[in-house]
C-alpha cells in the first residue's frame, strides 16, 4: 500500500531546485539595492546643489563659507 506523503528524494530535489533559484536571485536583489542607493545619492546631491545655488543667488552671488553666522537666529 503507497502512502500519500513525499519520499526523501522529492524533497531533496525540491530543496535543490530552491537553492538554485536563491542561488540567482540573491546576486541579482543586491545588485538592485546598490543600484538604488547610487540613485538616492545622485538626487540628494542635485538638491545640495541647487540649494547652494538658490542660497547664492540670495545672497548676491556668494556661497556659503560653512560658519553660522549666515543663519538667521530667532
């Protein structure tokens, strides 16, 4: 009488079959991340640069120099 469950083997090749598969898509994910953090990076940097552009356009041509004394304090 055969029973209704899975053999050994069944299993173990399903098991492989899912290895392979995390084996390609694992690469392939990091990839992606990278790609997208390389992504953010480049628009922060275009915002940081058209906010010092705007800021010396404000203050008659001149960057910021870095010191707090350009900041309004209220």
């Amino acid at each position: 009488m055969r029973s209704h469950g899975f053999s050994l083997v069944e299993l173990v090749v399903v098991i492989v079959i899912i290895g392979i598969i995390a084996a390609i898509a694992v690469p392939r994910m990091s990839n992606a991340v990278a790609g997208a953090r390389e992504s953010v990076l480049k628009a922060d940097l275009r915002a940081l640069r058209t906010a010092i552009d705007l800021y010396a356009i404000e203050h008659d041509g001149s960057p910021p120099d870095g010191s707090s004394r350009d900041q309004d304090v209220h």
